[in-house]
C-alpha cells in the first residue's frame, strides 16, 4: 500500500528545514479518509503513533460521516478535499502521502504539493479544521444555512485560508533558496487569478454555489492574490490573530448580509 517516495534535492532541504526525519510515501490507492485496517500498515514504517484526541461535542448531529470518524478512537488519516496530498502528525516521525491521482501532472507541481505539505507540517497547524474550530464548530454550523456537505465544504476553504496566510510567507522566501518551487508556486497562482474577477457575481447571479466559490477564493490565499467580497475579509491580520473566531463571526456576517 505504501512505498518510500524518493526525493527531489529541493524537496530534501524543505523537508530537513521544516519538518525534520518526516517520511514521504507513494499510495498504492486513491483515497479520500484511509481506512483504519490500511492506515496500519504504516505501523512498521514509523516509530509509533499519537493519535488525535477530538472531543465528539465539536461535531453536531447530521454532520458527514468524516467528522464522526475523527472524534471516534479510529485511527484516521485523511479528509475530503485534501487533494493529491495528504499529510498527518498521528505518526512518529510524520508521514506525507502522495496519492497516484496525480500521475501525469507535471513533476514541478507534484514537487510544491509535497513541499507545501512539508511546511505545513512544521508550522504545527491542524491536520482538520475540526482541529481549528475545535469547540466553535457548532456555531459555525449555526451560522451557515447550507446542507452538511456543503458546510463542510466552506470550513474546510476558509481553514486552508488560516493556513495559507502563513504558508505564504515562507512560499516567497524560496524566490532566493529554492527557484523552482518558487516558480511553481507562482505558476499555480497565475492559473487561479483569472477565475477570481467574476467569482462575486457568479455567486450573486447563482452560475456559482457559495461553497465552490469559498473553496476557490481561500485556496488563492495561499498565493497572496486578491481575494474577492465576502472572502476578503479572511486574507487580513484579524483572521490571522483570532482564527476560528473570527471566521464563526464572519458566517453570522455573510449570511445575514444575503438573507440567510
């Protein structure tokens, strides 16, 4: 199910510099949460395992199945919407995992998605946004009048946003120490930019659902690019400082404003 992945020299000076002795391996499979009995089989890849402890009041009644999962005693690696790379820190030394989705994608890009899950992984952010909300979730919920799925959707958007505010800063550093990622990064935001000019009114005029929209907009945070209303609010210093917080009092705010 997993094979040791061999590394670019750039990748193995991200790794050395921010997420020391993590191990980066190739799925066999495609997968959106791995099942426990496959999760094991990195038992004799790692030291050993310090599974997340969520507590199941975060996660109200008729949320996805997922967030279930999370609070249970699985041992549980990965999300929907986490992409062709997931990563988790329930392993001892951490584990990166590449999914065969991405054969066939340039080997650049593949190259930034396993850099980005390398810093993320050092800067110490959650693995969920269950881990961000933690206890606000529920509020959260409250706050936004979408069915389950796509409420799911939008926290897992505006958590990437939280993270990208950070992951930012150290994508543009590498314009000196690592070039070709650098490029990458500017490459991929370059593709993004364009869909963002209309994205507010293809929200308002119903050619976008709010949850495609968010996931678009917070996903460009990442690329420091201008954001559109009502997702600008979320590339700023507050969100940054107060966290889930505010991004609970942003809900109350952007739903009121259209008539939630």
């Amino acid at each position: 199910m997993f094979a040791h992945r061999d590394l670019s020299t750039d990748l193995i000076g991200v790794r050395d510099e921010h997420a020391p002795g993590a191990v980066v391996l190739d799925t066999e499979r495609d997968f959106e949460t791995l099942q426990p009995a496959v999760a094991e089989n990195l038992l004799p890849i790692v030291d050993r395992l310090e599974l997340l402890d969520y507590d199941g009041s975060w996660v109200p009644p008729g949320s996805p199945d997922v967030l279930h999962r999370l609070v249970s005693d699985e041992f549980t690696i990965g999300a929907p919407g986490d992409g062709g790379v997931a990563w988790t820190r329930q392993t001892v030394p951490p584990t990166v995992l590449v999914k065969p989705r991405l054969k066939g994608s340039p080997a650049g890009f593949v190259d930034f998605l396993i850099a980005e899950a390398l810093v993320e992984v050092g800067l110490g952010v959650p693995e969920h946004f269950l881990g961000f909300f933690t206890d606000s979730y529920p509020h959260f919920v409250d706050a936004v009048p979408l069915s389950p799925s796509d409420t799911y959707q939008v926290a897992a958007a505006i958590f990437r946003a939280h993270v990208g505010l950070s992951t930012r800063e150290v994508f543009a550093d590498w314009d000196g120490t690592n070039p070709d990622l650098y490029e990458e990064w500017l490459d991929a935001g370059e593709r993004l930019g364009p869909r963002l000019g209309s994205l507010s009114d293809d929200v308002t005029s119903g050619r976008t659902r709010f949850a495609d929209a968010a996931e678009l907009a917070c996903n460009a945070v990442k690329h420091d690019l201008e954001i559109p209303s009502p997702f600008s609010a979320l590339d700023s210093d507050a969100y940054r400082e107060h966290g889930a917080r505010f991004a609970v009092s942003w809900a109350e705010e952007v739903f009121e404003d259209v008539g939630g």
